[in-house]
C-alpha cells in the first residue's frame, strides 16, 4: 500500500453537508432552548421563580427561532411540512423535526402561561413536557451530523452527544444568568461550571480518540480557529464564574457572555470540521484502508 | 422484460471499465433523457474531465486516468502499452446500494425504493433539506441548484416501467455499460474478471459483494485499480448501521444534561 494516499486529482470522495450557517447556528439555538426548558422545570420545583420565568420564556423563543432557522435552510422552504408527513426512526431529522414540533407546543403554552396566565396545572404539565423534550432536543443533533459519512463526524459518534449536552447546558445557563440577581443565578453559575469543564474535557477527549487522521480537522483552518476561541473563552468563562461570580455582577455578565461566545464558537467548530473533512479525499481514504474494512 | 408484472428482479448496472473509450456519450445521453440543464463550460486541466464529478444536474460521470510515469509524460513522444503507461476510463453512476443511506436518512420520504430495486427521488415530495447530500457514502446524489431539490440517477425509472433500458446503457458504444437483472449481471461480471485479471491483476469487481458495508451495489463495477484512483471510496458504509449505537448515546447524553441541571439545582446548601 502507498504510504501517500491516492485520488481523484484531489477531488473529495464524499459530498460534504451543504447547509449554510443556519445549521450551525441552530445546534447552538437548539441546545440553549432545550437545556434551558429542562432547567426551567428543575427550577420551578426549586420555587425558585425568577430563573423558572427567564428559562420558559427563553426556551419557546429559542424554540421558534430554531424552527426558522430549519425552515431558512431548506431548498424548498414552502415544503417544510413535508418533514411530518412521515415517522421514521431511520432519518435523525425526522425525529428531530417531531421533537422540535412537541418542543415548541409545550414550551409554547408554558411561556404563554408564564406571561399572561396563572402558575396552574396546565402549566406544570406543559413545563414537565417541555423539560422532557428539551433533553434530547439538546442531544440528538450530535446524531443528526454524525449519521452522515462525513468522517470526523462519523467516527467522532461516541463523544459528540456528550459535547453537545455540555455545550447546551453551558449556554442555557450563562444566558438565563444575564437577567437574574446574583442570589438568584447560583443554579445557573453551577451549571456554567460544571458544563464548562464538562465541555472542555468532552471535546479534548473526543479529537485525542479520533487520534492523528480524523482529530486534524478539528484543529486545522477555521474549525481549529474557532476550537481555539471556544476553548479561551470557556476557560474565562469557567475561572470567572468560579472566582468572582458571586460577588460581582458585571463579572458575571462578562463571564456569562464569555461562556455563550464559548459554546457558539464550539458548534461552529465541529460544524467546520465536518465540512473540512469531507473536503480532502484523505481522510477518507486512509481512514478506510486503516480500519481495514472489507471491500463491498 | 415484461412492463406489466407486479414483482420484478432487481435490476442494474454493471459498468465494466476496461471497454470504457471515455466518449461521454453516456453523459450527454443521460442529460438529454433526464433533461437535465448544462454545467456551464468549465475547463478542469484535469485530463480530457471537465464534467468533475456526479452532482444534482449530472448523473453519469466519465472519469479519466492517466497513468504515465517520468519523463514519458512530457506528451511529444508517445508512449507505448510495453512501457507501462496506460488510460483508465470509467463511467460512475449511482450505486443503488442495497442498504442506502440516503433513503434511510431522508426525512420527507421523498426517496424510496421500487419495484426495480433501485432508489429513486420523488420530485414533488423533497423539500430540499440536503441531508441525503452529506449521507452518501459515495458523494453520488447532490442538490439542484435550478430547483433547490435532491436529484440523482433513477436508473430512468420511467424507461424501466416501459420495458427500455436506461438511457446511458442504450447510448454506450461498447458495452461498457451494460444494463439488466442484477443477479445475471453479477454473473456475467465474474467471468469477465476472470479474463481480465490474466492480462492485469489489479482488475477488481467494486460492488458485488454483498456482505459488504453498504450489502452490495445495484450497480456494479470492474475496476484496473483501487477505488480510490476513481474517486470512489475504498470500503464504503452504510452510516445508518450505527444508528442504534448513537441514538444511545444520545439518550445517555440527554440523560447526563438532566442529571447536571438536578445537580446544580439540588446538590447546594444555599438559601433559597
């Protein structure tokens, strides 16, 4: 076997995803929404109302932003219904489209309620729901991108979730911070922590498997760029919300922005690499003559 | 092959690339019968290619190789078949592949299997998400930019259900591209590798084994080289076959976000 792999003058072998920024930016949309809804819930058990208020009203407007972001990155944006026309547990956007749908009824009424209502039954139903959907909400995204042959996303399978779930809550709890008092967001500057650190030690875990081929992308050109300030901005965020979260306000808000450009940066990281990926034939190549697969 | 009956054979291709001439008529075959609209002129300094690779407005694609070495390739003296140097050419077309990713992952439903085996885009039902696009193992199907929809080979679904071969098969000179029930054409392309792998042992069947990660083509090949000579990928997989596994994943990721967010909200001694 030739130590340099060959190809087609160089040309990809896959197809890489043709979705605009919208997508990216919908992994990002999509996780602080659903996080957000599932904190909401925990919240409200905890009677604490003021961050229960901030998370229900946030989660249907993420989830209504989510819906057009989708809808904007369709060829065909008049037939988005089209996604409901089936159930199939095969297609991750299909299921994903079904959550997102439930996602935004549920989290819909509740915010409603939230706003112009009264804090009954109807609207802890609704919240519960909300919570329930809000979860894989956050979560089936890194299946959505992974079920392609795209291979840094493929093969990165096993961590994405994980990535996604850390990155979701992060967001979620560093933008409901911004608009509660200090004693009010102490769930959210736990949350940004722990999900920080989760996140940094997820995403460092994921590229150190993938190892020297399929870890390249995520390191490399703009998806690299946008690792490196993920990661500086997560760290700040992080140290800043542990050290001075308390006792400083504007600290805070810094830190909380931080960690919000953080998470954003990490989506549109693991977006680039997937697309550098599929550029060159090499990773596809080598990383299929390497995994020794039977020729079909 | 008769039009009217209910079950059919599973029918295909198989694109024996040694009798390839690289005359794209196959090419301009398949735009005329699928109507699909020209690429523009584009000169790709890549061999007598210009057309590039499969994409929504093209679905058959020649592929030209040249394999000359040192100071030979300098075009003014010509080489000779004994020196070594040698022309691959070679039509790819879709694979129809026996498990196809872009009909699992298809959330509209749009992409569908028939009754010929081969997997076909319904026009008026694709919204044009482009999640097909990326899920192709092979960079096969791609999305229209005159329609904003997914597009690729039919194998001319509709000359099929009037008992014609495709367009492409009916238009090539030499048979490289021959049409017909899968099973015989598996058969028919086992001898022929038989034969030509006394002249070249690099001759390879791409497609036919159907314990592979896609479970076989719908559209065979006969290569003189590794798949990747022919921008083709080497040990192509159904990604779909890992489904189970990563909804798991996602389930206990879920599942740990919910955990988290408990933890944060439970697990203090802070007054409320």
């Amino acid at each position: 076997m030739p130590t340099k792999s060959r190809s087609y003058y160089g040309r990809p072998i896959v197809k890489g995803h043709i979705w605009e920024d919208y997508i990216a930016l919908y992994l990002f949309v999509g996780g602080l929404s659903g996080a957000s809804a599932a904190l909401g819930a925990v919240a409200r058990a905890r009677k604490r109302n003021f961050l229960a208020r901030s998370c229900t009203i946030s989660a249907a407007g993420g989830a209504a932003i989510s819906a057009a972001l989708l809808i904007a990155d369709l060829g065909n944006p008049e037939r988005f219904l089209h996604m409901l026309r089936v159930v199939k547990i095969t297609s991750p956007m299909n299921v994903g489209t079904w959550i997102l749908s439930a996602f935004g009824i549920t989290t819909g009424i509740a915010a409603a309620l939230e706003m112009f209502g009264s804090h009954g039954k109807i609207q802890t139903v609704a919240g519960l729901g909300s919570a329930i959907l809000g979860l894989p909400l956050s979560t089936y995204t890194a299946v959505l991108i992974a079920d392609t042959a795209t291979p840094a996303w493929h093969e990165a399978r096993a961590e994405l979730p994980l990535v996604f779930a850390a990155s979701a809550a992060l967001s979620a709890g560093a933008w409901n911070s911004l608009f509660l008092s200090r004693h009010d967001a102490a769930v959210c500057r736990r949350l940004m922590v722990g999900a920080g650190v989760c996140e940094l030690i997820a995403h460092r875990r994921m590229v150190q498997r993938l190892g020297a081929l399929l870890g390249e992308p995520y390191s490399i050109g703009k998806a690299g760029r946008y690792a490196k300030t993920a990661r500086g901005l997560t760290v700040t965020a992080v140290l800043t919300t542990a050290l001075f979260g308390k006792r400083s306000r504007v600290a805070a808000a810094g830190a909380a922005l931080a960690a919000l450009g953080g998470a954003l940066c990490e989506r549109f990281s693991v977006f680039h690499a997937g697309t550098q990926s599929a550029a060159d034939p090499k990773y596809v190549v080598d990383h299929q003559r390497a995994a020794g697969q039977r020729n079909s | 092959m008769t039009t009217n009956e209910v079950a059919h054979e599973r029918m295909g291709f198989f694109t024996d690339t040694t009798l390839c001439i690289g005359c794209k008529a196959c090419e301009v075959a398949c735009k005329e019968w699928n109507q699909l609209p020209a690429d523009g002129y584009h000169f790709s300094a890549e061999s007598y290619d210009n057309t590039g690779a499969l994409s929504g407005t093209t679905w058959r694609h020649v592929a030209f190789i040249e394999q000359f070495e040192g100071e030979s390739r300098d075009l003014k003296t010509p080489v000779a078949f004994e020196e070594g140097g040698r022309w691959l050419m070679s039509s790819d077309v879709c694979k129809h592949c026996t498990h196809a990713a872009c009909l699992d992952v298809c959330p509209t439903g749009a992409l569908f299997r028939s009754e010929f085996g081969t997997v076909v885009v319904q026009d008026d039902i694709c919204n044009g998400c482009g999640y097909c696009v990326p899920a192709c193992p092979f960079g096969v199907i791609d999305r229209r930019p005159d329609t904003g929809r997914a597009a690729k080979c039919t194998l001319c679904y509709d000359r099929l259900k009037d008992g014609q071969p495709p367009a492409c098969a009916k238009a090539c000179p030499t048979e490289s591209i021959q049409y017909g029930e899968l099973s015989e054409l598996r058969a028919r392309a086992e001898k022929r590798l038989e034969t030509v792998a006394v002249i070249d042992a690099r001759a390879q069947l791409y497609g036919a084994d159907e314990r592979g990660g896609v479970g076989g083509f719908g559209a065979l090949f006969l290569l003189t080289d590794d798949p990747e000579v022919y921008g083709l990928p080497p040990a192509p997989r159904v990604t779909t076959r890992d489904l189970p596994q990563m909804w798991k994943s996602a389930a206990l990721a879920a599942a740990a976000l919910g955990a988290g967010i408990l933890i944060a909200a439970f697990g203090t001694r802070d007054a409320d």
